[in-house]
C-alpha cells in the first residue's frame, strides 16, 4: 500500500512538473515573441513616418515653385507621382488663404487584417509640411500635406508577427520537454527515495537514521551527497545543544555594540529596511542622520583607552536618554551614530533634531576629575528624497557628514544628491571645468523680467552658459554641483557676479538706469565669509545702485546651514541689495523662512506655471504661493511663462512678474540690447490684458 502511495505520489509529482514547464515554456514563449512583435511594430511605424518625412523633403523644392507659380498644373503632376507609392492616399498642396492648389487621392486599401492594423497604426497618417518661397524673401505660400495608408504596413507587419509568434512558443515547447526527460529520467527518480528517506527521520534524534545509498550511484555525485549527509546526521545530534547556547549569545553581540549597548550597523539597518516598508505605502518621509564626533583620535592621544571608552559611554548615555522615544539611535562605528528620525513631515525637523544633538554634546564631560568638551557633526540624508534602499541612504548620510567636516566643524548638512555621482562619473568635466575660466570657456545669457503692472521690461536673469571646446553647450544643471562640489564656483561665481555687474554699468550708461540685474548665487558662495564684501567691492567699483541687483537664493542652499544663512543674507541686505527665494515650493517650502531671512521677492517655479489656467491644481497653487507674497509684503514672479494664457492667468492671480520663452529666452548681451532699444512694452500687452479679463469672466460665471 505504502509502494503504491510512492509511486501515486511521484506520478502526481511528475505531472505538475510537467503542467509547470509547458505552461512557463508558453508563456515565455509568448512574451518573447510578442516583445519582437512589439519591437517590430515600433520599427515600422518609424519607418513609416521617415518614409513619409523623405517624401515630403523630396518634393518640397518643387512644390514650392508650383505653389509661388500658381502653377495648377505642375503641382498635379508633381503629386501624380507620389501616387507610385501604394500606402499614399492623399496628397494635396494647399495654398494660405485659399483652397487646394492641386489634389490627388485614392481609395483605402481594403484588407482583412485593417480592423487590427488600425487600432497598431492608426487608419491614416496626415503628415505636413509649410512651403516657403526662396526668392527675392523668405515667405510663407501654404502647406504640403500627405496622407499615408496605414493598412500595407499593417497587413505585412500582422503576417510576420503571427509566424514569430507561434515559433517562439513551437521552440520553448521543444526546449522544454527535452529538459523535462532529462530531468526526470536522471534526477527524479533516486531523489523521490531519498526524499522519503529524509521525512522519517526524527528531528530529536538523527544519529540513530542513516540514509541508504542508491544503487549504481555510489562515485558519482548523488553518492557522495548521500556518504556526507550521513556524516552531518551523526555531528548533527552532538553540535545540537551546544549550538542553542551559542544561538542565544550570538544574536545578543551580533544585533548590539560591546562598548555602549547601542544597536550596531547591522541592527540599524534592519531598523531602517522596517522603517521603509512602513512608510513607502504611506508615502511618509523618514531622516537618517549621521553624528560624527569630531577630532575623536586626538581625544584618544589626550586621554588613555579606557578613559577615551568611558566617554563614549556617556556620550551614547546622554543622548540615548535625551532622544528617548522621538528617533531610533544606533553605533555605526568608533566615532559615528546613527539617528533614524520618522514620521517627519518637513526636513527642518530633521535639522531642528540636529542642532539639538549638537548642543547636547557641547556641554562637557567629566573624566578623571577633569572637564572635556566634544563637538559633533551631522549629515541628514532623506527617504525617499535622497535614496530608497538602506545601503544608499546610509552612504549618503556619512558623506554628508564627511563634507560637512570637510568645510567647518560642529555643524550639519543635508545630502546633496550630485556629491557622490559627480566623485564617480564627472571627474574629467571636474579638470575641465576648472579651466574653463582661464580658457574663456563661459560666458552670461540674460533673460528679460517683465513688470505686469507697468507692463514694461525691468530686469534680467544672468544665466551661466558653458561651452566646452568638444561637447559643445553643457547644460548648468550638470556643471554648476560639480562647481560646488570641488569650490571651482567660488571663482566661477566672482567672474559672474563681476561680470553681470559689468553688463548691468553699460546698460545704465546707455540710459536704462532703472534696470535690474538678478543673480543666482550658490549655496557655496552663500557659506564663503568673503561674499559680502565682494558684492560691495564689485557695486562700488562699477557705481551701481544696490537696489539694482537682485541675489537669487533655493531653499536647499539655505537649509544647509540655517545659522550661517541667516547672518549672510542680513550682511548683504544691509547693503542695499534685494534677495530673492528661488523655485520657491519645490523644495522644504517653510513659511519660517520668510520669517526669518529679509526676502523680497518669492519667485514662482515653472513646474507650478505649467499647464495654466487649465491645471486647477497649480492654479490654486499659484494663488496661495501670491497670497503669501502678500501677506510677508514680498514681489511675486512667475518664471517659465511660455503662453499668453498662462500670463492672463499670473496678472488675473496678482502675481506682479513674469519672465520666460513668452517674453524671450536667454539672450546674448547684443541681442539683449537690441530688446532694450525696440520695446520695453510687453509683447502683445493689449492682447494679454484682454485674455486676462476673459479668464476673469470666466471665473465668475
């Protein structure tokens, strides 16, 4: 009976694994086929729309003269021949203002397949193309326009994915049972025996069970599987208990540190991987700070070991007590702990628990009758801000620590996402910016800033243009983190400040006194104790206004030293120059820090301008962010204005200024002065103004 139960068991065994393997072998035969179906389908209608665009281009001259000739009869022939191409269904030439010049079409192809080539491809692709006269002056005529049947594509790409489809899944079938045969015949059989063998053993007491060597397996593998598995069954029982003992101890040392009973990096991080997978649901933030005790082997070379131990204990004492339930803290190492703060809503939280450690570690300790003092820095990284997995978010943490200590002591710092990428993938754009100043490598693009009030333009934007020698433009979202990273924007920031304060000189002795320059300094620069006189050296030197330059701040560049922010931004207020918070809302957007800093204007982000007045969320946005531009007495300016309906919407919100491609994008300083002599109106402000009160009207109804 027991025989049979075996045998019953291994045939049911054997006939899931079969169901197993042809099912997995058809569906990723099916995947796969259907991924070159995919594939296949993206190339072709590629091919279709560069087809279409090489037709287009080839007939363009020629369509142009008949279209500047009127010649009806030369713009029939011209597209008779398009009609070589069996996919082109229609095919016009159109003039401005009036009806077709010429006109050709044919029938849709009518096929079996074109229900499904229709909804791949789409009935009918209208492609078209302006035509424009060459001489005397470029002008505009009318437009090309060519209809492609999508239905030929269509029936040739369906017959090929049909044959791939079904030999994908033919082919996996074949692989599969051929694997399955070898399998069973090899492994399955002698493997059941000892399966069972195995379920008889009592676990209390395997010593007294050996397992029986399957015939005509004894020098192979399988044998020598059998042989040390008897071998593990006898240590088995004697290694039993003393392993329960070491079990216990182990995990105790493995999961705590010796020294100060903290939880280790081990513990730590599975703290944090428990922390993630509760919060990523939620979408709730979680800080992760890391303490480092600064100058701790010179404390180690003043006092001995055992005093230099002692104080750690206190130390991880004191703040284990002070932190108590509000974060989670551990040991990383000798010098550095780990702070896990959850629950947190905004990042100044995390600062603000900073700043408190820190204080708590100034007052002294007492060792051998004798007072020590020691500082501490700390680097903030944020889940999922700055990383999404324990291992980025704790290098990230201690890098940030790194380089807080790096600048100045006793501090902290957030993580700035470009510290380790620029280190591993940008060190030669590192060594070429750092010449790019010396090789004049850069150079100032000015944006116009338009007042709605006045409706007149009343500043610029300097924007940073880098063009290397060999990769042409290079876009300062890429080069600007390493500048700060490696210091280089600390002459790079004086050559832009000298220099737009340069620009800013002509222009007002070329009788645009009232215009406005607005910088963007760095968090970097912002830190640099020689910034404020700078920036009064430079307008003393050049006779400019304070009032006439206005710095632009973010939000992140401030929240890395809050204390040191503040005084800086104070010094240069008190110089005469305006300040500006830039991107304001994209960032940790506390309304303490225009409490606390002397901002006068808050500028809008174009994330925020985007899709206006139709995006009902930003719009209600963009009435708060005005909304408490007015309740600080701040100037609103809405950057990446693109639409008229987009302006209408700003006015009609109260926002005071604009600037973006609307009005002009980043121009050269001639071009810019070019702007300046032409108009200092907004463009087409009459027409805006009369949108303005259309969306106001529609508001109300």
């Amino acid at each position: 009976m027991d025989t049979k139960k075996g045998v019953y068991s291994e045939t049911q065994l054997s006939i899931k694994l079969l169901k197993a393997v042809l099912l997995g072998a058809c569906i990723l035969g099916i995947i796969l086929s259907l991924i070159q179906v995919f594939f296949d389908a993206h190339q072709s209608s590629q091919a279709m729309d560069q087809k279409a665009t090489e037709l287009l281009a080839m007939i363009n001259e020629p369509a142009s003269r008949a279209a500047h000739r009127l010649d009806n009869s030369m713009g029939q022939e011209i597209l008779n021949g398009l009609l070589e191409m069996k996919s082109v269904q229609v095919a016009a030439i159109r003039l401005d203002g009036a009806p077709e010049l010429a006109m050709v079409e044919r029938p849709i192809f009518e096929s079996r397949y074109r229900l499904l080539s229709d909804y791949i491809f789409n009935p009918i692709r209208i492609y078209r193309k302006e035509l424009y006269s060459y001489e005397p002056e470029k002008a505009y005529l009318g437009e090309l326009i060519l209809s492609i049947d999508t239905a030929y594509e269509g029936k040739s790409l369906i017959r090929r994915s049909v044959v791939v489809v079904f030999a994908g899944i033919i082919r996996s079938i074949a692989m599969a049972l051929l694997l399955y045969l070898i399998y069973t015949t090899l492994l399955t059989k002698p493997l059941n025996r000892l399966i069972r063998q195995l379920s008889s053993i009592d676990p209390e007491d395997p010593e007294q069970q050996q397992l029986p060597m399957p015939k005509g397996n004894e020098n192979n593998e399988l044998g020598l599987w059998v042989r040390t598995a008897n071998k593990l069954l006898t240590s088995i029982d004697y290694h039993y208990s003393l392993r329960q003992k070491a079990e216990a101890r182990i995990m105790k040392l493995s999961q705590y540190d010796y020294l100060t009973r903290l939880p280790n990096r081990r513990t730590l991080q599975n703290q944090i991987n428990k922390l993630i997978e509760k919060a990523s649901p939620k979408g709730e933030s979680i800080a992760l700070l890391c303490l480092g005790l600064d100058d701790f082997k010179a404390l180690n070379a003043q006092v001995n070991f055992n005093a230099a131990e002692h104080i750690l204990v206190q130390l991880s004492d004191r703040l284990r007590n002070h932190i108590g339930n509000k974060a989670y803290i551990g040991r990383l190492g000798e010098d550095q702990f780990a702070i896990i703060q959850s629950h947190i809503e905004q990042p100044y939280e995390a600062a603000e628990m900073a700043q408190d450690l820190i204080r708590q570690l100034s007052r002294p300790f007492e060792i051998n009758d004798e007072q020590l003092t020691i500082s501490a820095t700390v680097g903030i990284t944020l889940f999922p801000d700055d990383g999404k997995d324990v291992d980025t978010l704790l290098q990230q943490a201690e890098f940030a620590m790194i380089m807080a200590k790096s600048r100045s002591r006793n501090r902290y710092q957030f993580y700035v996402a470009t510290i380790d990428t620029e280190i591993r993938q940008r060190k030669k754009l590192e060594m070429d910016l750092h010449q790019a100043l010396e090789h004049h490598e850069l150079s100032l693009a000015f944006q116009p800033q338009f007042n709605y009030q006045t409706g007149k333009l009343v500043g610029a934007e300097a924007l940073l243009r880098w063009k290397h020698p060999e990769k042409g433009l290079i876009s300062p979202d890429t080069f600007i983190p390493v500048a700060e990273h490696n210091l280089d924007i600390i002459p790079i920031g004086d050559w832009v400040l000298e220099s737009a304060c340069q620009q800013l000189h002509s222009w007002h002795l070329a009788g645009y006194e009232d215009l406005r320059m607005a910088i963007n300094l760095s968090a970097v620069q912002l830190q640099d104790q020689n910034i404020v006189d700078r920036i009064a050296f430079l307008l003393d030197k050049y006779q400019i206004p304070p009032e006439t330059i206005e710095l632009e701040v973010t939000e992140t560049s401030i929240i890395e030293d809050l204390e040191t922010s503040r005084d800086q931004l104070r010094k240069i207020k008190n110089i005469g120059v305006s300040l500006a918070l830039d991107d304001f809302g994209t960032g940790y957007s506390s309304l303490s820090y225009l409490k606390q800093f002397p901002f006068d204007k808050i500028k809008i982000d174009k994330s925020f301008v985007d899709g206006l007045p139709d995006n009902k969320e930003n719009a209600v946005i963009v009435e708060a962010i005005v909304q408490i531009g007015k309740s600080f007495g701040l100037k609103v300016l809405a950057e990446g204005v693109e639409t008229i309906e987009q302006e209408a919407c700003l006015i009609a919100k109260g926002c005071q200024e604009g600037q973006g491609y609307h009005y002009g994008k980043p121009l050269s300083d001639q071009d810019f002065f070019s702007l300046l002599t032409q108009s200092d109106m907004l463009p087409a402000n009459a027409r805006a103004m009369e949108n303005m009160n259309d969306y106001r009207g529609i508001n109300n109804d």
